[in-house]
C-alpha cells in the first residue's frame, strides 16, 4: 500500500493529479484506509471533482472549512440516501463503519424498497404502455400472415 501512496505523493508533487487519482483509486480497491480516502478526496478536489472528494470525506466522517464545500456539492449532485450511497465507491462502502456511513447505509437501503428506489419508472394510474404494446403485437402478426400469405404463393405458383 505505501508503495501506491508514495508514488500518488509522488505524481500529485509532479502536477500529475490524474496520474494520482489512478493510483489512489488502486489502493483504495485493495486497501481501506482512512489517510488514503482523505489523499484521494483531496486530489479529487483539486482536480475540481468536488462531489466525489465530498463522498470520500463523507466517508471518513471529515468536517472542516476545507470539505464544506465539497460535502455541499456531493449533496446537491446526490440528492437523495440512495443516490449518496451509491455515490460511495463500493470498496469504501464496504471497509468504512462510521456512524455516519451507517445511518446513510439504513436510509439507502429504506429508500431503496420504495418502487422508485428500485429503478422502476413511474407509469402513473395507468398503463401507458398497454397501447403500444398492443400496435407491437398487431405489428408482428400482420407481417406474419403477410410472410405466409407470400410463401405460400411462391409455392401454389
């Protein structure tokens, strides 16, 4: 893991943020670590990422002046439990037990069991789609008798 950190220290001292950011995001994968996640947020917000240091810094469960702004932006982008959750790279949902990610955890996974947070669309009172689905089925059938309607002349010919 030191390796990783000091060569991100490395390139984030060279002006290669970029470069950086990939290898923090390869030891964040293997390794949980919260001087990492605070690097790693911290390169994110000087690449101009606010939303997604606001995420790790939320996860490490830093407040001050310098993560105020990135929390507000990870808030607004990511505005409801579910959305912040998921916001979180898997690794630091995983590895990262702080009160804060808990209660955010309970609040996704409540969310979640609603039906629109489970991804399904909001079709309203009715089936809007009962119209189209019905046009799709008349579609198919009538192509299908004007298939057989044609094989069979080719045949009787």
């Amino acid at each position: 893991m030191s390796t990783g950190v000091e060569r991100a220290r490395a390139d984030l001292a060279a002006g290669r943020a970029w470069k950086a950011r990939d290898r923090l995001q390869g030891v964040v994968a293997d390794c949980v670590d919260a001087d990492v996640l605070d690097l790693l947020a911290t390169v994110y917000s000087q690449m101009g990422d606010l939303p997604a240091a606001g995420a790790l810094w939320f996860a490490t469960g830093r407040e001050d002046e310098a993560t105020h702004t990135c929390l507000i932006a990870w808030r607004e982008r990511y505005g409801g439990e579910l959305a912040q959750w998921r916001s979180i790279p898997r690794p630091v949902r995983k590895g990262v037990r702080t009160d804060a990610m808990l209660t955010l955890e309970r609040a996704a996974r409540r969310a979640q069991d609603t039906p629109r947070g489970r991804g399904s669309a909001d079709t309203g009172d009715g089936a809007w789609w009962d119209p189209v689905a019905l046009a799709v089925i008349v579609a198919v059938c009538a192509l299908i008798g004007i298939g057989a309607w044609t094989v069979l002349q080719w045949i009787w010919a």
